[in-house]
C-alpha cells in the first residue's frame, strides 16, 4: 500500500549532492510514475558532473514501482557505458522487495 492508498502524502523529493568524485542523488518519498520525470532530471543533473562514482540513495523512498525500477537499469546501463561506478544505499523492505521480486537485486552494487 503506497502512502496516497492510506490516505497519506508522501511527497517526492530528489536532492544532489557533489564532492567532486562522487555524486550522491537521494531520493524520497515515492518513486512511481508522477515522480519519475522528477527523478530522472536529478539524475541526469549529477551524471553531467561526469563522476567517478554515482550513489543512489534509495533509504528515504517509502514506495516504488515499476517505472523507478526501469529507472534505475537506464541508470545502470548509462553507468556501465561510462564507466562509472554505481552504488545503491539500501531502500526499506517495501523497495528492496522490488528488486528481489524481479531478480534484478544481483544487477547492482547495494550498499548499507
């Protein structure tokens, strides 16, 4: 159930942080269709700093769908196509649960 379902409001939020070598992009709320164009801009923000590692923080989602997970593999293959390093803070269980569910946990470097 997402926080709109249970009549709450979990509003989306995408904050980029640089030291110059690595670029973290936190996000929070929920990651799901609305969100998602929102998402992708932080993103594609902190890919234009060329760093040498990208970290996605995932721990402040409460919720994502499918097109936060396709999200994330057009994250990874631009990644991989530049060489750069991708980590992935952990999300809560709801949001691991989606990259366990579809087999595609043992794609990224996830960290704690």
């Amino acid at each position: 159930m997402t926080g709109v379902e249970a009549g709450l409001l979990a509003p989306f939020a995408a904050h980029v942080a640089d030291d110059g070598e690595h670029v973290l992009v936190r996000l929070i709320g929920e990651l799901d269709l609305a969100a998602a164009p929102r998402a992708a801009e932080a993103i594609a923000r902190a890919e234009r700093r060329r760093p040498r590692t990208l970290e996605l923080d995932l721990s402040g989602l409460v919720f994502m769908d499918s097109t936060g997970l396709r999200l994330m593999l057009t994250t990874r293959e631009r990644a991989l196509a530049a060489g750069r390093r991708l980590l992935v803070r952990r999300g809560p269980n709801a949001v691991q649960r989606v990259f366990e569910i579809t087999a595609l946990a043992p794609l990224f470097e996830f960290i704690d």
